[in-house]
C-alpha cells in the first residue's frame, strides 16, 4: 500500500525573467512585466510529497521532522529573502521560471530521499499560478 505525505513550506525571493541572448524588447515581449531590470518578488508557496510503503516499524511513509529539516536546509536556506538570478548558483545561466525553480528544488532534495520513494515537488508562485515536477 502506497501513501502520500506532504509538507507545506514558503520562502521569498526576487528574481528576473530574461535572456541575455536576446534583445530587450524580445525579452519584453515574452516575458512582460517579469523582465524588469531591477527584479520582481514573489511568496512562493511550496508543496513537497513524497509517495512510498508504510514502515511496519514506524509507521511512518517518511519521518516528517527529517522532511521538515530537508526542506529548510536545501530550499528555504538557500533560496529565501535571496535574489534568484545573482545570489543562488543554478541559476546564472538558467532562467528562473516557476517552472526551473520547481525542477532545482526536485534535483536539491532527491539525493536525501530513499530511493524507494516517490518526490514531488509543487511550486506556486502565486496563488493561481503554480508548477507540478516529479522528475
């Protein structure tokens, strides 16, 4: 029998949507109003699941004190009040869309997660605008 556990979890950060490759009015008229020069913020909400066995010991899919600590350590450490484009690694060559930031977080906390188990990761940048990986 297969469950899902899920942990809530939030962090801020600015970034700005462009491509250095292209002209400015080309990044303009795809990205609008997230290519601002001087960067954009967001509340990004974030949803981390993991899917797997009950431990007949424990009773536990996945300790969820170990998820919390995970999530703090490798997201909310490394990506809250930060600027994603200037401040965070994986992103100075990639752009970071909802869409590349869910995928970064996936890639940051799998490593941590047995591999018997199944990750998702749901990344809503606003309330109405959210992202689903699951690698």
């Amino acid at each position: 029998m297969k469950v899902k556990v899920s942990r809530k979890a939030h962090f801020n950060a600015a970034h700005r949507l462009f491509r250095s490759d292209w002209s400015f009015e080309k990044n303009e008229d795809i990205f609008g109003k997230c290519n601002n020069p001087n960067f954009h913020g967001h509340n990004y909400e974030l949803v981390v699941s993991v899917t797997g066995e009950i431990d007949q010991e424990t009773g536990f899919v996945v300790d969820m004190k170990v998820l919390k600590d995970l999530i703090r350590d490798e997201v909310e450490e490394v990506l809250d009040h930060k600027n994603l484009n200037i401040e965070v690694p994986e992103f100075e060559k990639l752009n970071p869309t909802a869409e590349n930031i869910a995928v970064v977080i996936w890639n940051k906390l799998r490593p941590h997660i047995d591999a018997s188990k199944e990750l998702e990761v749901v990344l809503f940048e606003t309330p109405r605008n959210f992202v689903t990986y699951s690698g």
